[in-house]
C-alpha cells in the first residue's frame, strides 16, 4: 500500500469547489460550473467509485489561468460593414 507522500493528489469535487472558490461566488449550484469546466476541456476528471476527482495540477492551472484553452488555427476575422 502507497504512503500518503506517494499517492498523487487528487480533489473530489467538493473539495475542488472550496479549491477553486465557487462556493464562495454565491453560486446557486457550483457543481454545474465544475461540469462546465469539464464540458470545455479546461478539466480532466477521474472516476473513482462512480465520482469525480481531479488532479490538484489541473485546478492550479484553471485557478492561475482561467478555462482558455489555446486556439487552433487562424484568428478570425470580423467582416467590417
């Protein structure tokens, strides 16, 4: 059996919300945010036991740099009128 120093840290989802501060956003439902996240591939979730868990690296990264993602291809032009 891995010792705690071993094992990699991993966050449920409650505890990635308190992580990220949703909680403290005055969301009404802060996990819909949480799969928001994980719909834009800001995030990467596990299952374990039917529930999710995240990487503490990948909230660090969304913390520090938001959802962007970087963009493939050309910027896109605005057609000026």
């Amino acid at each position: 059996m891995k010792t705690d120093s071993e094992r990699a840290p991993i966050l449920w989802m409650h505890e990635a919300i308190t992580y990220l501060g949703l909680d403290r956003l005055g969301l009404i439902r802060p996990e819909k945010a949480m799969y928001r996240l994980v719909s834009n591939g800001a995030l990467h979730p596990k299952r374990i036991s039917g529930h999710f868990a995240f990487d503490k690296k990948e909230l660090d990264l969304v913390a520090t740099r938001g959802d962007e993602r970087p963009r493939r291809g050309r910027p896109r032009k605005y057609h000026s009128a």
